[in-house]
C-alpha cells in the first residue's frame, strides 16, 4: 500500500459496568497501528446506554499529510443513531498520524452491549491470585451463575468450563458469585472469562 493510500482500522465499543462508561478497542496491526500516534476512544453517550443504541458504522478521516492531523471526518455509513456517530466523529477528529504517512483513514466502528455486564448493577472483578501468576497459570473457561430474581442476587455459581486450574475457577467463582443483576432480567447467566499474563478478561 502507498504511504498515502487509505487505512482501515477498527474500534469496538463495549458498555462496561464498573465504570458506567465505554471502553473502546482499536484493534490494528501492522502497518495502520504504527501510523496512529494519538487514538483517543469514542465515548458510549449515556443516553445511548440508557435507551439501549446500537450499531455499526464506518468513518473516513481526512488527514493533513504535513501535521498528521485529522482535517476533517464523515460517517460512509452510519450506525443509525445520530448520537453515537456524533461520539464516534468527535474522538476520531482529534485522531493524530505520522507526518508524510496517510492522506484518508477509514475506521469501521461498533457500538454493542455485553449482554451479561449490562444487566449487572455489581461486577465485582476477578482476582488472578498471585500464586497462580506467578506460576503462570492461564486458561479460558465458563461459568454459569444463577439468579434470584426476586432480589438480583446471585444464588449459586459453578463452572460449565474448567479453566484447566483450580485456583482460577475459585477465582472466578469467589467474584461473579457476588455479582447483582437488575431484578427481573435474568434467571441464569453464563460468563466466559479467560486469564492471561496480560490479565482477566471476562
């Protein structure tokens, strides 16, 4: 690709509990990910959350090839609600890239719920004990909680998928069984959740 050709990059947004705001993940490699020094993530407005929004779009960013700045920005496709192209639009335009690199940069986005962390009002997080780390345990597994739906509250919880070591799946158990959900909106909730070196992700 010429150094001025166009770029795709992606970013995904997930509404997150914890926080109550949204995290994005640009996900690139190569060549698009060294050319991106300044990547700010999109916001998820809470008034999308809160009335559910969701969709995918595409944005083009017009880039000054002198500065690296974004000159301008413009949904190719929208995500069908104005509010989260506005959120999209406003982070990508403060976007900044390698002087002489790319002159347009198309970012596929996505908004969407994590179905099981949007309908908890408590996420405790997951611990990666120390002995484990330091043993360099890692693993991927499911748990499954079940829910009072009187209270929210979490009855039991077990593993429908070890993560291969014990003391992961205690981990992991000790924290979604102190998990709230919002009354009435579930019975029964599975989480995958995986450990890496990098962390947990679930």
């Amino acid at each position: 690709m010429s150094p001025t050709g166009t770029l795709a990059l992606t970013a995904v947004i997930f509404s997150t509990v914890a926080s109550r705001l949204a995290t994005a993940q640009v996900v690139s490699s190569g060549e698009p990910k060294a050319l991106a020094t300044y990547a700010p993530r999109p916001e998820y407005p809470q008034q999308a959350r809160e009335k559910r929004m969701m969709g995918r779009a595409v944005a083009i960013v017009n880039v000054d090839t002198r500065t690296g700045e974004v000159k301008s920005a413009q949904m190719e496709s929208s995500t069908g609600h104005r509010i989260l192209d506005d959120a999209a639009l406003t982070a990508f335009r403060q976007w900044k890239f390698k002087p002489g690199g790319v002159s347009n940069v198309k970012i596929p986005i996505r908004f969407a719920f994590d179905t099981h962390r949007a309908l908890a009002v408590y996420a405790a997080r997951p611990l990666y004990p120390v002995e484990a780390r330091s043993k360099r345990f890692t693993g991927a597994g499911i748990v499954l909680v079940d829910v009072d739906q009187t209270t929210g509250a979490v009855t039991s919880a077990r593993m429908l998928r070890s993560t291969g070591h014990q003391i992961l799946d205690d981990a992991a158990l000790t924290a979604f069984r102190q998990w709230r959900f919002r009354p009435g909106t579930v019975r029964e909730v599975r989480i995958p959740i995986t450990y890496t070196m990098r962390g947990v992700r679930y």
